[in-house]
C-alpha cells in the first residue's frame, strides 16, 4: 500500500497490488411483507404458482416515503459497523442499482451525504442482477492497486417502483432491499478475494429491459399510457442464459482461484428464482444444501440480492473465518459473473 492520505488515487509509480478483503457488512429489507397471498388478490395469479415456478413466497415493499438511497444507506451503516469504520475514512462509494432515486445525481452522493462520509468519491453502475459483483470488482481493483484504501460497495434497488403491477409475470417476481460491504486491505496471511469473472452480452438487451425513460424514448405522456416505464421480461429464455452463464463464470471462476467445487463451503447466488439455483447446482456437481437461499423470503432483489443473502448467512453463523465462498450473478444487458473469496476479516 501506498502511504498517501486516503481518497486520493495514486499515481502509477506508486502502486502496489495488495490482496483485498470483505471487512464489513450490513443489509437492510424494508418491513412491509407483500404474501404470494396478497399478490393473488391483485393479479390472476395464485400462491402455488408462484412457489412451484420460482420458491418464492414473499418479499418485501418498500414504504412510498422510502427510496433507493434510504435502503442503502441503512445497509452501508450497517457494513460501516461491523467493519468498525467510520464515515471519514471511506474514500469510495459505489451504489448498484437499477432504480436509482434520480436519473441524476448519482444514488452514492445522496447516501455520502446521509452517512457523512465527506472525503468519499461516489458513483453509480448499472450492471442489474449482478451490479454487486461488478461494483466488488471495482472496488477491489482500486483497493488492490493503493489508490483507495476503504471502499464502501452496496448493491440497492426499490424493485417495486419499476414493476407493473397489472403483469403477473413480472410484479410477483421481485422485491427490494438492500446489502453492503467494506473492502480494505486484506489482514495479514488472508487471502480475502480471490478471483472475479465477468462478462456481458448487448446482443440480448431487450430480453429484459425499461423501455422508456431514457434518451431513446423520453417520457411523454403517450410512453406513460403504454406502460413502458416497467421492467418488461421474456422469463423463459432469460431463464436459459441465466443457468448457461451463471454455470461458465462459476467454472471459470474457480478454475482462475485454482479452488475444485468440493472445496466450496458456500455458494451465494443471485437470488432470481429457485429453480435456476437447483439447476445451477445440479449442473455444478454441488448440493443444495451448499447455497445460501433466501428467495422465499425477498423474491428478485436485483443487485441488491448477494449482499442480502451474505449478511445473512455470516450474521446466523453460517458462514465462518476460512470458508471458501463462490458468488454467482446474473442479470439485464445481459451481464454476468462469479467471484471466489476466502472469508475472514481478522
Ligand atoms: N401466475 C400464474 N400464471 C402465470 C404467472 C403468474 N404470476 N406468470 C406467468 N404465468 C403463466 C404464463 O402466462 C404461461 O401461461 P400459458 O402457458 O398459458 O402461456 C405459464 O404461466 C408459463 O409461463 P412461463 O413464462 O413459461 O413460466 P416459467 O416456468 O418460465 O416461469 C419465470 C416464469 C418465473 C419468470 C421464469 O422464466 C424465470 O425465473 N425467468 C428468469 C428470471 C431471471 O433470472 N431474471 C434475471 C435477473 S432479473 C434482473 O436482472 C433485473
């Protein structure tokens, strides 16, 4: 590492490449719970349906007083705590999201204003389902190359604000939330990250996308009656490409960590649906009960979802100093990828 003050990035004399590690994490759901129940008296839908095709059986909404930044920033103080750092030594913040507060300013300049974290640069990425792995990546490489010291990364969507609550194929599908984590450098004899796969394909952007709102159709008053300021879906073939990439970037991912599966204690997937993780496990030669699952509980949270499902799983206990985790996403673009990291921040 380099010695200048933090927040500043070095200039390429000066840097060194350190290992990276997890330090802190948080997340937050809001309390209102949506029942597959409750769903069945809005749309033509019914409770078996949706946990036969997905597991899922609840999710949470956030509050209408609630946005994206609100969910962040409690899951960030959360992250902030557990890696006992204070909101003057954060140099960078990233907010994953798809449903940021604004088009613009960015999601990660309301939040430092919120958690007073003054010195910290902030930015906003777009990667969908798999912005959490895609900010983790970011963030390492900044951490690892000395140019930022302590990177907050939260993965935040208010799913609900984007759903068209007239299409059950999609309104049942997703929930909001929000996780985070403090990257720093590793302590010493960690590995901490290991290794990150990922990758995007352009080709397939309209299999899941919002149609309108944006340069190429601008809101007007006709874009709103054609409801194309909803998240619009074709499940099944996102469904294939989900499995198919999900599966390449955990191999390759592993294959780069010289890690075999067998020696995986966890697996977190991106929460999209139950059955995508049982063929992702079936296809991967790893049991079930290897997978940190809490879609019956959220549905989609979007980048929000790997952070979630972590906290948890570290905050029960499940996860312990020394495991090996391998985190898998999947999402709109199409993007993709898989990071494998020991656990341990002692
Ligand atoms: N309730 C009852 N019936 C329904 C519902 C519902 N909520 N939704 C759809 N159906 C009907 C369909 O209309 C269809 O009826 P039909 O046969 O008469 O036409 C039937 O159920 C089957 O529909 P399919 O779409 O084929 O159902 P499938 O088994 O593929 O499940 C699902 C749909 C759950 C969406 C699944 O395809 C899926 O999970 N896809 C991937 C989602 C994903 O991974 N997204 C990526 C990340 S999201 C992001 O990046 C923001």
């Amino acid at each position: 590492m380099t010695s200048q003050a933090p927040g500043r990035i070095a200039s390429a004399a000066d840097r060194t490449v350190c290992r990276v590690a997890v330090m802190g994490w948080g997340s937050y759901a809001p309390a209102r719970v949506l029942t597959n129940r409750d769903l069945e008296r809005m749309v033509a839908t019914t409770h078996e349906w949706i946990v036969e095709r997905t597991g899922m059986r609840e999710r949470r909404v956030a509050a209408e007083h609630e946005a994206t930044s609100d969910l962040a920033t409690l899951a960030a103080q959360r992250a902030l705590q557990t890696a006992n750092v204070a909101p003057a030594e954060v140099d960078m913040i990233l907010v994953a999201t798809i449903t940021p507060d604004y088009p613009f300013p960015n999601t990660a300049c309301l939040v430092q204003s919120r958690l007073g974290c003054s010195r910290a640069f902030c930015f906003g990425l777009e990667a969908a389902c798999s912005g959490f792995l895609y900010g983790m990546e970011i963030a390492r490489a900044a951490v690892a190359t000395g140019g930022v010291r302590t990177a907050l990364v939260i993965g935040a969507e208010k799913m609900t604000s984007i759903l068209d609550w007239q299409d059950r194929t999609t309104c049942v599908l997703f929930g909001d939330g929000a996780g985070a984590v403090v990257l720093q450098p590793a302590p010493a004899g960690r590995r901490g990250i290991i290794s990150t796969v990922l990758g995007s394909d352009g080709s397939l952007a309209d299999l899941l996308m919002m149609p309108a709102g944006g340069s190429r159709h601008p809101a007007t008053a006709a874009t709103v009656a054609a409801r194309q300021h909803f998240l619009k879906m074709r499940g099944r073939e996102v469904f294939r490409h989900a499995v198919q990439h999900m599966c390449e970037a955990a191999r390759e991912a592993l294959s780069k960590a010289g890690v075999k599966i067998q020696d995986v204690r966890w697996i977190i997937p991106h929460q999209a649906n139950l059955r995508i993780i049982s063929a992702i496990s079936e296809r991967l030669g790893c049991p079930m009960d290897r997978f940190v699952v809490n879609v019956e509980r959220y549905g989609n949270t979007s980048a929000a979802s790997i952070g979630l499902a972590l906290d948890e799983a570290v905050r029960d206990g499940r996860i312990r100093d020394g495991d090996v985790v391998l985190m898998v996403a999947f999402g709109a673009g199409f993007t993709w990828g898989a990071t494998v990291l020991e656990w341990g921040a002692k």
